[in-house]
C-alpha cells in the first residue's frame, strides 16, 4: 500500500498565484500561472505527487526570477551588453533603445538632471572592455587621488582607502599632505566651469557667424549610426573663409597635420624640422588669451610652477609618442585627437573641424550624417557626425566647429589635468559641455607621468 499523507498533515492552500509572466529561456517565451487550490484532496495527496510538484514548481518559480531580472536593471546598472537579455541595462541602451523600463529610474537616479546627457561612447578601441584596463594606471595613485570608488580596481585612492586597508601602495607619498592632488589643492566642478567660461570669453581667433557656413543636412536616431549609409549628398562645409588659417595658431597648427602616418603600427619619426614645428606651435599658442588664462589659473591651483614647466609638460603629454600597436611608437595624443588613426579598419581619433574641412576639401572625407548639433547661435559649436575616410568609417566623431587651435588644445589640456581618465564637467557661453579624457597607462615620461590616449566632447545639453 502506498503511502498517504493525512489531512490534518496536509496544509490548505489558501492562496493564488496568477503571475501571467512570461519566462525567457533561450529563444522560448512561454506564460505560466498558478491557480489556486481552495481544498487539499481528502486522504488523496499522494506523496509522489507531492515529490514530484515542488520541484517542478519551484524550477519554474526560479526560472520566472531569473528572466524578470532580465526584464529589470536591478543590479545590472552599466553592465555590458547581453544578448539573451530581453531589455539593456548598460550605457548604450538609450542611444539603441533597448532599455529596460526600469532603467532611468534605477540607474540615472542618482545622476544629477542638469547635467548633460552623453551623446557618445568611449572611442573604439576602448569598446567591449573597462576602461581602467586600458588607460588608467589602477595599482598607482597618480592622477587617481580622492577619485571615487571603482570595485575594478585592485586598489584606491580615495578619502576611506586607510579605514578599509586598500589604499595603493603610493596612496601616502602622492595622495598625502605634500602631494598636489590632495584634497587642498583639488580642482573643484565650480571651478572647472568658472574657469572655461573664461577661456570661451577668451577665443577670439575663434570664427565668426560669416566665416563659416555649415549644411548639416540630416540628423539621424543614434540606433542608425552603425548602418555606414551615406544620407547627406552635400558636404559638410559649404564655405569657410580661409583667412582664417593665415593667423599664427591657425598656421602653426596646420603644419603639424601631415607630420603623421594615419596607420597604427607605423612607427613615427620626426625629422628636425617637425620638432621645430611643434615648439612653434607651442610657442604661438602661449601668446594667446586663451592659454595665458588656462595658465594662469593651473598655477594659482599649485599645479604648475612656471611657465617653462607648464609649456614642457605639454609638448610631453600632446606629442610624446607611445605604441598603440606592438613595439613601434606609432601614436600620439595630437596625432589621434587632432589628426586622426585608423586601427583595426576603423577611424579613431579625429576630432578636429580644421582637419576635417581639408581632408573634406580634397575628397578625402565624405560626410554621412550627424546625431547631434549643438545650443550655440554663435562659434565655437559642436557637432557629432558619421562619415567615411578614405575608406574608413566613423561612427560617432564629435568636433568642435569654429574654435581656434588653442580653444581646444586648452580645454582638453584643462580637463586632462584636473580630471584624468573622467568625464570633466565645463561650461561655456552658459550651456553645460562635458569632455572625456584618458590617460595611456602602457609607458610613461619623467617621473610616472601620463601621456594622452584621447580627449574628445562626450555631452552637451539638448
């Protein structure tokens, strides 16, 4: 006789549990509900039966837990993309509109609204993997003091590393009192933005409203941006009053564009006459308003204590060569930036408006489309555009339009040097701007200190 189970044993099921919720296992989709039970069969609850429904109900409870976390971002803030997700949960999901519904409130809820939101990513080669793997120098404090909380780090520099005993081991030497990244001496967000109001003030090598006209043509959803197809059959710049890029800064920069081998994996060698270019270059940007106030302000904030030193740390961190690819010293941070790579089949770098003009000029770039175009009425503007050159494409290259040389070399040098491998939060002309930077961790010059992977405008408001 088979075992029963008695009714005084048995506990009657006094509730319902109707989910209608469908479950996603792999390319299966199916709904499932739960009815209620008023009565436990008398002395007809078989034990088998009893064996054999928990765990089958309990495999579909946790198969239906498991596919609402793939429906919610709830602990998936940030987290890369995954395909077998119904809905996204990583930095990528608004600009592909695959988002789960409770992304905004889960994962910008602590973001402050005011801040511009990011029209791009991190440039290609960044893509797939942390960034602090790349670029940032995780087992060193440089350039890293008081910076928050990263868990991909092995360890940390900031204000509760000593109370938790995972400080770096230069944490005491370079984030101490004697070191000018602590807290003292920090740059703060007011700052940053009161001192790019200033340098914006400053560009008056800038162009005006007349000296450039722009056909933008036609803006595209960023979904669209990875298609490659060609939606505007007239170039960018209709006009450009070219006497602009007779003024000294104009002319110093120009003649450094074609100093470079767009290649990586070419190995870079400068002749005498290209060096001289860059101290000209240097030299003629150092007599501008715009660099005298960036100056100026990096050395009330203790970063700098002299011209010369300020001028040859940046012919250091601009235009020391680094390898991008195998052994060779391929690359630079102006030659990527401002002059433009291709690596792996794709265009990195080049974010320069001036570049793009002459290469546009001589049918070397073909304009595709652009995502975004910036508030300002006046110069300098921003644009994030697609286009292909000379066989490679761009996804999302964004340029300031308009600017000086030095205007952009200050901004990128600003946010370089009080935000490192962050997002730096500007302001210019009243509209909030933000500029990602980051740091080439792979060799260093003088004492540990860091060259510039890439600089390039990551927001702005719409």
């Amino acid at each position: 006789m088979e075992p029963v189970i008695a009714p005084w044993k048995v506990r009657p099921l006094a509730f319902r549990i109707s989910l209608g919720q469908k479950a996603h296992l792999g390319a299966v989709t199916f709904t499932l509900t739960l009815v209620k039970v008023h009565q436990p069969s008398p002395f007809g609850l078989r034990l088998d039966t009893m064996r054999a429904c928990v765990p089958l109900t309990v495999a579909m409870l946790c198969g239906l837990t498991w596919a609402g976390k793939r429906e919610s971002c709830t602990s998936r803030c940030n987290e890369r993309f995954d395909r077998d997700a119904v809905c996204q949960c990583d930095r990528r999901c608004p600009r592909h509109r695959d988002c789960c519904e409770d992304y905004e409130q889960l994962c910008t809820a602590e973001e402050n609204p005011k801040e511009p939101e990011p029209f791009l990513e991190l440039e290609e080669e960044t893509e797939g993997a942390p960034a602090s793997s790349l670029y940032l120098a995780p087992n060193s404090c440089r350039g890293c003091c008081l910076e928050a909380f990263d868990k991909h780090h092995p360890c940390h520099c900031n204000a509760r590393c000593p109370e938790f005993g995972n400080c770096c081991e230069d944490f005491e030497s370079l984030c101490g009192h004697e070191g000018f990244s602590h807290s003292s001496d920090a740059i703060t967000k007011e700052e940053l933005q009161s001192v790019s109001e200033k340098i914006y003030r400053a560009d008056t090598n800038k162009a005006r409203k007349e000296d450039i006209v722009l056909n933008s043509q036609n803006c595209i959803l960023p979904s669209e941006t990875r298609d490659q197809v060609d939606r505007c059959p007239e170039p960018l710049f209709t006009y450009v009053n070219e006497k602009l890029f007779s003024k000294p800064t104009y002319a110093a920069f120009i003649n450094l564009l074609n100093n470079y081998q767009r290649t990586t994996g070419r190995g870079e060698h400068f002749t005498a006459q290209e060096l001289a270019e860059q101290d000209t270059f240097l030299r003629e940007i150092m007599k501008t308003a715009v660099m005298k106030e960036l100056y100026g302000f990096l050395h009330q904030q203790n970063r700098y204590s002299s011209e010369q030193e300020f001028v040859s740390d940046l012919k250091n961190m601009w235009f020391g060569l680094y390898s991008r690819s195998k052994e060779e010293r391929d690359s630079s941070g102006f030659e990527h930036v401002f002059s433009g790579e291709v690596k792996k089949g794709k265009v990195t770098g080049f974010h320069n408006w001036i570049r793009f003009y002459m290469q546009e000029k001589e049918g070397m770039v073909d304009y595709y489309s652009h995502i975004y175009d910036g508030p300002w009425d006046s110069y300098p503007d921003v644009l994030a555009m697609q286009f292909n050159w000379d066989g490679y494409y761009k996804e999302v290259g964004s340029a300031f339009i308009g600017s000086s040389p030095e205007f952009e070399f200050a901004l990128y040098s600003l946010c370089f040097i009080a935000r490192p491998g962050k997002v730096c939060q500007l302001s210019l002309g009243g509209h909030p701007l933000a500029i990602q930077t980051y740091t080439w961790n792979k060799s260093t010059y003088g004492n540990g200190k860091k060259y510039i992977a890439t600089a390039y405008v990551v927001s702005s408001t719409h």
